[in-house]
C-alpha cells in the first residue's frame, strides 16, 4: 500500500470504522517490516535490548544519518569523513557487537577489547594493518561521542565512544608508530566508567579539528577532575577520587591510588604487572626524550 500522503483527521473521522481499522493495522505492519529491515542492515537483533546493543543500534544508525551529509551542507561531524569503502562501516558494526558480547560475558575492559580485536582480526586485517583505516574509526568514534556531548543527554554514551577511540589511539602509537611500549589500559577503563564532564569534554576537545566543544568547555572547566583508584576493593564509591589528590606508584608512575592503604593492599595484585609498566614507563620515556 502507497503511505506517500498523510490522511487528515477529517478524512479519518469520515471513514467506516472498519476502514480506520484495516489503515492502522497496515501501518503497524509497515512499521515493523522497516524495523526489521534496519535491524538486518546493522546486524542487530530484536532479542537483543541490552544498554550495550542499544548503543551499537545507535551509533550505526547515526553513522548512517552521517552518510547522508557531508560538510558542504553545513552539517559539522567533527573531523570524521564518510568512506568510499563499505569494510569500515562493516568493521565498526562488527568490532561493537563483539565487544558488548565480551563485556556481556567477562565483564572486564580490557579483556573486551582484546577479544573484539582477535575477532575481527582476520576478516579485517586490512583494517588493523592500515593506519589510515584505524585512525578513521577513531575519527568516528570521537566524532560520535562528541555529538552525544552536545545533544546533552548521552553521556554514559559518549563514555563508551571515548574510550573505543583512546584504545585505538593507543593501539596505533604501540603497533604502527612504535611510539609507546604498551596499552595504558587505566586511561581507557577510566574514560569509559562514566568520567566526569571536565575529564571528557577536555579529551574530546583536544582531539577534533572543529570548536564545536569551545563552550562546552567553558561550562566544565570548573568541575574537578576525578580519577580511578587502582586498588579493586577501595571504599569510595565507583573507585573514584579527586584526581589532584591522587598518589602514584612510583615504580611505574601509572597506577594511581587514593590512599597509602589503598597502594598497600593492591600491592600482592599490582606487583605482577608493575615491572611491565615500569618498562612500558621506561620506554615512553625515552620515546619523548
């Protein structure tokens, strides 16, 4: 049936009741086969109405509204630039449904990350051994978190995004620029367990061409920045603390704690990954000397 026109509410008042009855359960049907159709483009399924497959229904449908525009319209994206090449679209669906199934099942970032990497890794090698190709789906994602910034209402949303684009950001600089030594996994943890404005906008800020966050910033820059103790089983709500009160391990200078107690009793735990960090310390260090 053609839907091209609009009946108005006379025309509805008019019509037999059967009449309205049968329009409206064509509409319905309508609706729901659209649905559907959209939910197969993206890959996502109607069983699945998690927090986490809501926002991969999100970001591939804006990535889509996305590729209706471009910036001769006025329509600003904040650095990112529609592909030529379907892959990428592809890759990003893909590496998002992989990661919400992994954080669905570990529980734990890190692991998420790495498994959504070993997933995609072979259909989309292409993808992780092109710099260009990696630094566009962090463009996206940066581009992405940044409009849920200024839409104002998304920013657990935009969390997640900031953190998918500081993964790959650190993931270039260790596997193509060979410019860090390891993944400083506590900047991505931090960014995406819901960091506070100031923390976020100021990422965001520094990384888009535009200045589309110029006074958004301004309206956050007073709030204090907050960051994660290290410790697992610190007593402040979430882990988090008052970053400039914060002490660090002084063998690595990345773990960060909230108190001597707290560094104390993370240290059984902290130990075995310390002498990586320390190296990891090392080796940016002499990277920036």
């Amino acid at each position: 049936l053609p839907f091209c026109n609009k009946l108005t509410d006379t025309a509805l008042s008019k019509m037999p009741a059967s009449r309205k009855k049968a329009k409206g359960k064509a509409r319905k049907a309508a609706k729901a086969q659209k649905k559907e159709e959209v939910e197969k483009a993206t890959g996502v399924g109607q069983q699945e109405d998690s927090f986490e497959a809501q926002m991969v229904r999100l970001q591939i449908e804006t990535l889509s509204l996305s590729g209706c525009n471009n910036n001769d319209n006025g329509l600003c994206l904040h650095g990112f630039n529609v592909p030529k090449e379907s892959s990428l679209i592809y890759f990003i669906q893909t590496f998002l449904v992989e990661y919400n199934a992994a954080i669905d099942a570990v529980r734990n970032m890190e692991m998420s990350f790495e498994i959504a990497q070993a997933a995609t890794m072979d259909k989309y090698s292409d993808v992780w051994d092109n710099i260009d190709s990696l630094e566009w789906v962090k463009s996206y994602f940066l581009s992405v978190a940044t409009q849920r910034i200024l839409g104002g209402k998304q920013h657990k949303g935009a969390c997640v995004d900031a953190s998918c684009s500081n993964f790959l950001e650190q993931y270039v600089s260790v596997e193509m620029h060979k410019s860090q030594a390891n993944i400083n996994w506590m900047k991505v943890v931090e960014l995406q367990n819901d960091a506070d404005e100031h923390t976020l906008v100021s990422y965001l800020k520094k990384r888009i061409p535009c200045t589309c966050l110029n006074d958004k910033y301004k309206k956050v820059k007073s709030i204090r920045k907050v960051g994660m103790c290290c410790n697992p089983c610190c007593s402040h709500p979430g882990q988090k603390v008052e970053r400039s009160s914060m002490l660090y391990c002084t063998q690595c200078r990345l773990s960060n704690y909230c108190s001597k107690e707290c560094q104390v009793a993370d240290w059984p735990r902290h130990k075995i990954a310390c002498r990586t960090a320390h190296e990891r310390a090392e080796f940016d260090s002499k990277q920036q000397s």
